[in-house]
C-alpha cells in the first residue's frame, strides 16, 4: 500500500532516497532551524496547523527537506502525497488543455488540489500571466479552504518591498502571497550550495563554502524583464475571488 502511495507521489528519480536523517547539517542556525521544523512537521503531521514555505538560494537542500518530509509521512501515516514542480505542473495543466472539455483539465488538477500533502516546488519561477495566476489561484485556495497540508520552495525571498520585482509577493501575486502566510510557516535559510561540494567533501567544506559566499542570499537572474502583472494588479471589487473557468492556457 504505501509502496504504491509513494509510487504515485510522482517524486523525482534524483530525490527518491531523501531523508531527514540523511540530511548534511552543519553549525549554521537557519539550516538547523529549518531541519528542526521540518522533522517536527513530519512527526505531528496531519495535526499539525501550518504547511512550509522553504525559501532560500539554489542548492542549499529546499527539495532535499521537502521531498524527506512528504516520503515520510507516506512511509509513516500512510497519506497521500505528491511532488509537483511548479512550471511543470503548469505545463501538463496546459497541455490538457481543450476549449471544450474541461475533463481532462481536472484529472490533472483534482490530485493536486485533494492530496493529502502536495509539495510545490520552485514556486515563482514559473513566467507569470494572467492563466498562470489563476491555475495556481484555483490550487492554493483550494487547498487554503479545505486546509490540506502544503511544502512550497522557493527561491525568492520574502522581502517586504513591494516594488522589488524579485520579491516572492511580485513573482506568485499578492493574493497567493497572502494565503501562503496563513498556510505556511516560512523558513528562510542560507547555507553552501551542495551541488559545488567536491565529491570527497565534508561538513567542514560545507562550512567553509558557506562562509567564502560573497553574498550570502544570492538571487537567481531575473526570468522576466517585463514588470510582473500580479503586482500591478489590484483587486477587482466585487469580483469572485478564485471564478478559474480553465481559461486559455498560456494567455
Ligand atoms: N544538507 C544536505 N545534505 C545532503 N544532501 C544535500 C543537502 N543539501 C542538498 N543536498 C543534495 O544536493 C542536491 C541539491 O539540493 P536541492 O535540490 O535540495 O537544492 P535546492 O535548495 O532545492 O536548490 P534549487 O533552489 O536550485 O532548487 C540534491 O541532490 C540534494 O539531495
Ligand atoms: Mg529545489
């Protein structure tokens, strides 16, 4: 049973054996903090009140955490789990696309929105648009209203300056922002890139990778030059919050 639930978590061949437990630590506070937050979320889940929100710069371990803690509580409570990537999920909604028939629309969308656990991973970079918003309005609202259990990561930081375009609440819209802070308990972290550690490498390398970071919350470059729309956007009065209509895909 739970070999097949863990089947269908859709989880990534190159993130199948991720454990908590097998996860690097090394003294850097935030990391720990967020390991520590993590394991705690996997051992109350799923009478634990808020999701994860794991933002930080590439390679620090935000799929790694993610994936460990969805597999073990498929391992050990048996829940029904899933692994999107964000721009992938995106991808396969719209290639489902049918002006007439929305069926297929939601075959893909009701495991998503109903999943015990859904991890969405790379959340913002995904190239915003007025459909993009909405598909993932319609998601996480879903998931906000019914109160399932959600592990967003990110890349982008959650500054408070609005007008930065780089800022999470720029990149997915104000109103997933929003919902995301009431989901979610949001663990910022730095650390080494993993990916750079040589192959013989050790925590003290970690540490020291760590450490020699020139800025120690780097960005990736910008996706879009265009200014992002959801920022731009204000709330429409009187409009139905979340009316998705599974609109033309890529508008
Ligand atoms: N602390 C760690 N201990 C063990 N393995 C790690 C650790 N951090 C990262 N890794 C491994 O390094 C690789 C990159 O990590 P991961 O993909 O989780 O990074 P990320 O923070 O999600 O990066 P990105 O922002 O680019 O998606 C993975 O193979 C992961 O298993
Ligand atoms: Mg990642």
């Amino acid at each position: 049973m739970t070999v097949r639930l863990l089947d269908e978590a859709r989880i990534p061949p190159r993130y199948r054996r991720c454990e908590i437990e097998s996860f690097v630590t090394y003294p850097n506070e935030k990391l720990l903090g967020a390991v520590r937050l993590a394991k705690r979320f996997a051992e109350e889940f799923p009478s634990i009140g808020k999701g994860l929100c794991l933002i930080g710069p590439p390679g620090i371990g935000k799929t790694h955490l993610a994936v460990a803690v969805l597999r073990r509580v498929i391992l050990t409570r048996g829940a029904r789990g899933l692994f999107y990537d964000t721009r992938d999920l995106l991808r396969v909604i719209r290639s489902t696309y049918n002006p007439t028939v929305k069926t297929a629309e939601m075959d893909v969308l009701r495991p998503v929105m109903e999943a015990d656990l859904l991890v969405l991973d790379d959340l913002g970079s995904e190239k915003t648009s007025e459909w993009v918003e909405e598909t993932m309005n319609l998601i996480v609202n879903t998931r906000y209203n019914e109160r399932r259990h959600t592990i967003f990561t990110s890349n982008y930081d959650d500054t408070p300056d609005d007008s930065d375009p780089d800022s999470l609440k720029a990149r997915i819209g104000f109103r997933i922002h929003s919902r995301l802070h009431e989901m979610c308990e949001f663990l910022e972290f730095d650390g080494a890139d993993f990916r750079h550690l040589p192959p013989n490498g050790g925590v003290d390398d970690l540490l020291a990778m760590w450490k020699m970071k020139p800025n120690r919350r780097t960005l990736p470059a910008r996706t879009t030059s265009k200014p992002v729309r959801a920022q731009l956007k204000a709330p429409t009065p009187g409009k139905a919050d979340l009316g998705w209509t599974g609109g033309k895909a890529g508008s």
